[in-house]
C-alpha cells in the first residue's frame, strides 16, 4: 500500500468520486463524541491562521486522521473514483461541515468563498451524464442507508436524521463564531483558507496485491468503534465481489434491515452492553456452530464457522438469506404475545433475566411446523420453563447454562421431528448440583418449606405467584392472564398474608410451646404470599386478620386469593377456614400452591407421558 500526508485540496479539489460499499456501516457520529471535537479542532487551526497573518508566522498544520481508499472501476468515463475502505465517517463529515459551511457563505453574500467551497463539494457537471447519474455530482458518496437522506441534504431540503442534525450543528457553530469577529468575511475567507490548506489527513491507497478486508479489519477501532456485525457485513460482502454476485441486491434482498434502527439499538445482556444485531448474531452463530465464545471474539468465531470445510460449499447468498430468515424468527420470539404456554415462558426469562435459551428456542422456531407441529414446540418449551423456574426456586447455580443449551440444541439438531423429546431426555440425563434438572421431592420442599420471599430474588417469587394465578383460571373466569409486562412491579406486588411484622397483631396459637419462634419464615413461605396492587399493598401493612381478609375481599379480583386464601384450597380438611390465618393455614394453602405449581412444571416423566396437547389438574 501507498501512504502520504495530504491537504484537503489533494481530497476534494479534484473531480473524483469517494463511494463508500454497501456493506460498511451507516453514518454513526454524534455531536457530542465527534462533531463538537472535530469542529473544536478546525476552529484551533483558523485561530491559528489570523494570528500568523498578523505576526507573519508559519501556520503548522493539523492532523484530522487516516483515510484508506481501493482501487475500483470508474463509474463513467471522466471520473476517478476511489472505494472508501476506512474513514468513512470522517469523510462524510468533512463533507457535510463544508457543505455547512458554504450555507454560511451563502448567508453573507460571500461568492468566493461559496465558489471554493462548491468546488470541494461537487464535480464539474460536464464530466458525467447528469441524466443517467445524477448523484455523480457529490465528491462523496455514502453507504445506501444513508444515500437518500444524504442527497436530500446537499439539495438543502430539511430532514431531522443524524446528516441533517450535523449540518444544522456546524451551521449554528459556524455561524455564532463568525458574529464575534468585526470582520466576519475576513474570517470567512481564512475558514476557507485553512479547510484548503491546513488540515491534512494521511491517505492510504491500497494496491492490487492488499486485501482490503484486512485492512478494514485491522483499522476498525479508530474512531467509533465498529460492532461485530459490521465486520461480518463487510466480509459477506467482499465474498459476495469475489463471487461477482449482485451486491446491490443481496443487501436489498438480506441485509438493508440490519441497518435499521431497531437493529442498531443497544441492549444488555449480562454485563455486556451491545447492539441489538450482535446480539443476535451471537444466538445465531452458538446455534450453527455449538462453540463456545465470547461477545468479544463474535467476528472470529463466525470468520472461522465460514471457513470451516462443512460451510464452504454454501453460497454467501445461502448465508445471507440464512440469517435474514432467522432475523424474522427472533423478532417474532422477541414480540411474542405474553400469553399462552410460550409467551408466558417468554416473559419469564425476560423478567429473570435469562437470555441462554435463545440458540436453543431459534433452532426450535427455525424448523417450521411441517417438522415439528406447535404441540410438540410447546412440550419443549415447556421442559426448559420447568427446568429454569425448578432451579430458580431452589436458588441453584445457573453458570453452566451456556453449556447445558448448547448440549441440548446439539441433541435437538439430531432428532429434529421430535425434538421434544430430545431435549427432555437431555435435560434429564444432566448430573451435578450446577446442571441437573431438580425433580418432583426438591421442587416441593422448597415450594412448601423455603423461606422463598427472603431467599429468593422478588421477581423470582412473583413470576412464581403470576404463574400460579393463571393456573387457577379458567375459561369462565373474566381475565385470563394475570396484568404482566415491563411495568408489572406497577400492577401487583407480593404481599405477606401474615405479615413480617407479625408480633403487632397477630398473637402465637394458644397452644404453640415456642410461642411462634418459627413464623419468622413461615411467613417468608410460599402459603403466606399473594399478589395485590402496588396502592393496595401498603394499605394493608400489618393490619389483623379480620380486616385485612375483608379489605381483600373488597378490592381482589385474583384467584389465587380468592380459590385458595379467603376460601379453603381443594380437600382442605380445616373448618372454619376464613376465621383465622395461622400457622396450619399457611401450611395447608403451601402444599396446595405447591401441587399446583408441579402442573404448571411438571418433571421430565410427567412431561413424556402426557399426551401431546393435556395438562393434568393440580392434587
């Protein structure tokens, strides 16, 4: 590759057309990380320049970057033009602050300086067809997502996308520095003067034996770092060149999408905070490949997958349409209704926090109801919501999850028309304290016996009461689904029965030797909780009995408060049951709760002997 230090005047003061590929990011720089620092810098350098005029000195110029620039076709017959292969954003924002500050010119009435500047924003109209390519016209061209917001710019119509949002900062930059000189053409004509002359930039040209993607790849944490996806873009791309495929419509056909902003959003997962598409990719590639690695070494890995001899033989356009077809796949995981056996095991792991299923739930999704019906999807996916929740509730380790998933999409992989039951008889064979799925004797000891509200995370405990409230309705009952969704903590909260404090109203039984030494977690178990709303909760506070059952006969519409908390669970052999609510009532309604919840979860066994599409009552 060839290297040298140039001025602006060798960039844009020549006919010649910079195109950034498909394949490379949109525009990404902000005011506040970019904008303001670059425009700090130019505005130095001016300073510079009217203080050498005065005193004679010699400006030193300033360094804005490097930019990398490959060989390509000429688009017509009068115009060099050079593929930007790093330096996009810094190139498409000089662009943008001279087309600012030629508005600025304009506003004056300056036309030299509106003449310079055009000169360093168009080409000579005569050297191409203006009806065939009239966006020949631009020094530089962007990637086609920003290309229509790009053009409508430089025409001067208003937009409000980050290109616009650009040109109205330097304008409004440009401007107010302008009004503090007397002389602002004078220093209208220096600001050209230095974008002319004194602001240079390193130029890499690449010559026909560099790989550019190399280059790409080795110069991309400069500036704004690219994510994951990025990187694997461009080599898709470039693998799509090489294969003298139609690049314009594998990125209309596949991957225009991506670039969206409901792609480009951030999200975490764990502690790491990434795009939305990196974070696809990453569920993507651990379901194709079944290794191990990190959210930092994404690109390699799916580098690597490509060029594993088992995916040679798959065209780039394959991959391409792969990914696009799994893309719809997760957004609809991802907005799932929340009810029914799948949504709510969908809104689970979200309220949870648990993210390892999704390789799993995308390889279940992805092969399609003529391969394995929605009955047996549902079995599935109800064997990993009770293998979750029973080790949630027993507070058990989930750091051996990204191995126990990929295991089990391994299974899948190899029976995928009943790929049920090949996760189920997975899950089941799992051994050890960190991996094994708890069976029907441990769930109901922590259900009946666990302190589970002081044990356990709250959203555990009430994804366990929602989940249980919905078990208890029916088709005759008004609601279907208990109020859920991302302000659910706004809707119910967990309320003690009993309360914590439980020494101001509630005496021990007449009969109780220890004079209730153990309510101290009784209270804390699963028989002494119910949900309430969040402004009924702290009415109730530690009120008796009495009124606190006729406040929540008054105010809740919930089942699991009526069926099983103001009236006697099912085959409950206590009488009088609403008088009083004690130490045998808290028992009596846990074993209850807790034989409902092994429906709602039901083991290995319970699963694999049920016919496909039945769900046994609670005993």
């Amino acid at each position: 590759m060839r290297a040298d230090t140039v001025d602006l005047r060798r960039i844009f003061g020549r006919d010649v057309r910079y195109t950034v590929p498909l394949f490379q990011r949109p525009y990404v720089w902000n005011r506040d990380d970019n904008w303001s620092a670059l425009w700090e810098d130019i505005r130095r350098t001016i300073e510079r320049a009217e203080q050498a005029a005065r005193t004679g000195e010699t400006v030193a110029p300033h360094f804005l970057g490097a930019l990398v620039f490959d060989e390509t076709p000429y688009m017509s017959s009068n115009l060099e033009t050079r593929q930007v292969i790093d330096g996009q954003q810094r190139l498409t924002t000089l662009q943008l602050f001279l087309f600012a500050a030629r508005l600025s010119a304009t506003s004056l009435d300056h036309e030299r300086s509106v003449r310079l500047l055009t000169k360093f924003l168009e080409n000579d109209a005569d050297l191409f067809d203006q009806q065939k390519h009239p966006d020949h016209l631009y020094k530089v061209w962007p990637t086609n997502a920003d290309r229509k917001e790009f053009r409508s710019v430089m025409l001067g119509q208003a937009g409000n996308g980050r290109l616009a949002e650009a040109v109205t900062y330097f304008r409004q930059e440009i401007d107010a520095w302008l009004a503090e000189s007397s002389e602002p053409d004078d220093r209208l004509e220096t600001l050209v003067q230095t974008m002319r002359e004194h602001l240079r930039l390193v130029v890499i040209d690449l010559e026909k034996h560099d790989d550019a993607q190399v280059v790409f790849e080795t110069l991309n944490s400069r500036g704004t770092p690219l994510e994951h996806a990025d990187l694997i873009k461009n080599l898709l791309f470039r693998n799509a060149e090489r294969a003298n495929a139609d690049v314009d419509r594998l990125y209309t056909t596949y991957w225009a999408p991506f670039d969206q902003d409901e792609w480009r959003t951030e999200q975490t997962t764990g502690r790491i905070t990434r795009s939305r598409l990196d974070v696809f990719l990453t569920y993507w590639l651990t379901m194709r490949s079944l290794r191990e690695f990190t959210a930092s070494t994404l690109f390699k890995e799916f580098e690597r997958w490509l060029l594993d001899s088992s995916v040679r033989t798959v065209s780039t356009e394959d991959v391409f349409g792969e990914l696009a077809r799994y893309a719809q796949i997760y957004d609809s995981i991802d907005q799932h209704p929340l009810i029914g056996v799948e949504g709510r095991f969908l809104y689970r792991m979200k309220v949870m926090q648990t993210s390892t299923p999704m390789p799993l739930l995308l390889f279940l999704y992805g092969l399609g109801e003529d391969v394995l019906p929605v009955e047996r999807r549902q079995r599935a996916i109800r064997a990993i919501d009770s293998y979750l929740v029973r080790r949630a509730i027993l507070n058990l380790s989930n750091r051996d999850y990204n191995h126990v998933f990929r295991e089990l999409v391994g299974a899948a992989t190899q029976q995928p028309e009943c790929a049920d039951e090949a996760v189920m008889k997975a899950l089941s064979s799992l051994q050890g304290h960190h991996r094994q799925w708890p069976s029907d004797t441990e769930f109901r000891a922590a259900l009946e016996q666990a302190p589970l509200y002081s044990r356990l995370y709250r959203h555990r405990v009430r994804v366990l009461l929602e989940a249980l409230e919905d078990e208890l309705r029916t088709d005759h009952t008004e609601q279907l689904t208990a109020p859920v969704g991302e302000h659910v903590a706004a809707k119910l909260t967990i309320e003690h029965i009993m309360p914590q404090s439980w020494r101001d109203n509630w005496p021990p039984l007449e009969n109780d030797p220890l004079e209730g030494a153990d309510r101290d977690e009784l209270v804390h178990t699963l028989g002494n909780l119910t949900l309430v709303t969040a402004r009924l909760n702290p009415a109730l506070g530690n009120m008796p009995w009495r009124e606190k059952r006729q406040w929540l006969s008054e105010h809740s519409l919930l089942r699991l408060t009526h069926g099983s908390l103001l009236n006697p669970p099912p085959a409950v052999g206590i009488s009088d049951w609403a008088s009083n609510w004690d130490e045998d009532r808290i028992r009596a309604r846990g074993k209850y709760l807790a034989s409902l919840a092994l429906s709602v979860w039901p083991s290995a066994d319970a699963l694999l002997t049920r016919p496909l599409g039945a769900k046994p009552a609670a005993t």
